[in-house]
C-alpha cells in the first residue's frame, strides 16, 4: 500500500460526501417517515463511515490490480 492509494480513498470519501451532502435535504423532505434515515450524523459517526468507506475503495483498488486470472 502506497501514498498514491490513501490518496485515492481520500478523494473517494471527500468526493462522494461531497455529492451526498448536495441532495441529502431532498432527499429527507421526499423520505416522509423515514426522514430519520438523512439526519444529520454525529462526529463518531462521520469517521466510522469514513473508516468503512476507506476499506472498501482499498479493498477495490487491490483486487483491481491483481494479475487477472486466466480463463479456463
């Protein structure tokens, strides 16, 4: 694991945040009784989500650069 790869994972988070934040108050004003689901997160709860979502772009980074496998 490399610089270049925090990096990307960083960018994944700050982008897709980003994105959400953008449309989450639609979305909780169209949710009607699930409004709940868009509030507003607490801080412990931001950086568990941004751990989860850092493994998960590591995760695909690596799979993604392992030698293909030959087909059978």
């Amino acid at each position: 694991m490399d610089g270049a790869l925090l990096e990307r994972g960083r960018a994944v988070h700050r982008a897709s945040t980003a994105d959400y934040l953008a449309v989450r108050s639609g979305l909780a004003a169209e949710a009607g009784k699930l409004t709940d689901l868009f509030r507003q997160p607490s801080l412990q709860e931001q950086f568990d989500q941004a751990g989860r979502q850092l493994l998960l772009v590591l995760g695909l980074e690596l799979i993604h650069r392992r030698p293909k496998m030959p087909s059978v």
